[in-house]
C-alpha cells in the first residue's frame, strides 16, 4: 500500500507542475500578445498624425475626372491599391469608385497614368512627402445612378485620412 500512495503522490505532483506550467505559460503568450496589439495601434495612430493629402487641380474629359492628389504631411502613402475613392452627386448620392492598376479606363475605377507622378525621387510610384500624383476617375457617359458625374470627390487613405473637393458648381 505505500508504494501505491507514493505513486500517487508523485502523479499528482507531476500533473500539478504540467497543468501550472500550462496556465503560465498561457498567462504570458496573452500578455505578449496584448503587448504586440498596443504596439500595432501605436504606431497606426503615430501613422495618421503624419499622414496629410490635399486635392488640387481638376480637369473634366469626356467622362473622366482628372485631379491631383499631394501629399503634404511627413509620411509616405503607400498603399494605393486600399485607398478609396468616392464621387457625389446632388442627384444620386455617392458612388464608390475601385482602384484600376491596370488603367483600362472602365467606369467605376481610378487610376494613376503612367506618369502620374511629379517629384516622385524616392520611393518609385508610392506618394512620398512632396509628391503630386495624377488620378484619373472614370464615370458613366451617360447619367446613370451607379456613376454620374461628380459633384465632388473625397478621397481616403489605407489609414483613414481624407481630403475632400467640390469639383463642380
């Protein structure tokens, strides 16, 4: 019978060490990984202080919007396939426009021209602090309700940051 009690004693100590190493271990990766998420939102936030664009010159062709977009803040815009694009219109409310890297001119896309970027020296086709890039916004010939002309366009980074142009009277 001893050896029986010492047995169990010993199993018993080892499923203690296996079940608190388990729970402390748990302990830590959450801990690590609440860590990482605080650290990721950081530097997002970090992101979006220095992120600032400005819609300037705008030109109607045909049934496409010609417009620059200037980055005037301190960092590099990236991403350009996540920014988003929209149009108004006082008669059909807004329109939601997709990104086209392959600059087939379809209504409902924008696109950046081959050479569409002024004082792109750094970072080639990506919109560093002081670049001016060319978009081309294409809407409907006709007026329908999905892409009319604009009224005015906003555009809008990967990371939240807009700006925002009354293109029309």
């Amino acid at each position: 019978m001893a050896v029986a009690e010492i047995i169990g004693a010993a199993v018993g100590v080892l499923l203690l060490v296996v079940v608190a190493y388990l729970l402390v271990g748990g302990t830590l990766s959450t801990a690590e990984t609440v860590v990482m998420a605080q650290k990721d939102v950081t530097l997002l936030q970090e992101s979006r202080l220095r992120t600032n664009i400005d819609i300037t010159d705008h030109t109607f062709n045909a049934n496409t919007l010609n417009f620059n977009i200037t980055n005037i803040g301190s960092e590099t815009v990236t991403n350009l396939p996540h920014m988003d694009v929209f149009s108004y219109n006082r008669t059909y409310g807004y329109s939601h426009y997709q990104y086209d890297s392959t600059r087939l001119m379809g209504e409902g896309f924008w696109y950046v021209p081959v050479d569409g970027f002024e004082n792109d020296f750094i970072h080639a086709e990506q919109l560093d602090p002081g670049v001016k890039m060319w978009v081309v916004l294409t809407f409907s010939s006709s007026e329908t309700p999905e892409y009319p002309k604009p009224d005015s366009i906003q555009v809008t980074t990967s990371n939240g940051i807009s700006a925002e142009k009354i293109v029309s009277i």
